[in-house]
C-alpha cells in the first residue's frame, strides 16, 4: 500500500513559510523556484523558508509569480 500525499508543510509553529509551500500554493516545481531565487538578492537563514508577513517573504511570492 502506498502512503498518503503529505501537504506542503508550513511552520505555523515557529511562523515561517517554507519554499515547499509557496510551490504547492503557486503551482510550481521548487528546483525551477530555488534557480530563480540563487539568483536574486534575498536575505535567508540556512533553510529556504521565512517568517510569516516578512518583507522578504513577500519579495519571494513576486519574483517567483
């Protein structure tokens, strides 16, 4: 039997928003996301992921919509 589909995981937690999740949200492949995104100048800790409401987050969702 095969496992069920996981959902894009988002850190409500912590507040942060994964790379993971703004793929599924914008219907992307995260490799084509994560090209973009080494090319552009954005503050990130050592994981693709932000915090929520953060202006590099929104800064992410408009380069890569």
């Amino acid at each position: 039997m095969s496992e069920p589909k996981k959902k894009a995981a988002t850190k409500a937690d912590d507040g942060l928003i994964t790379l993971k999740a703004i793929c599924a949200e914008l219907k992307i492949e995260p490799r084509a996301a994560r090209i973009k995104l080494r090319n552009a100048d954005l503050a990130r800790n050592a994981r693709w992921e932000w915090k929520k409401g953060s202006a590099e987050l929104t800064k992410v969702r408009k380069l890569l919509s």
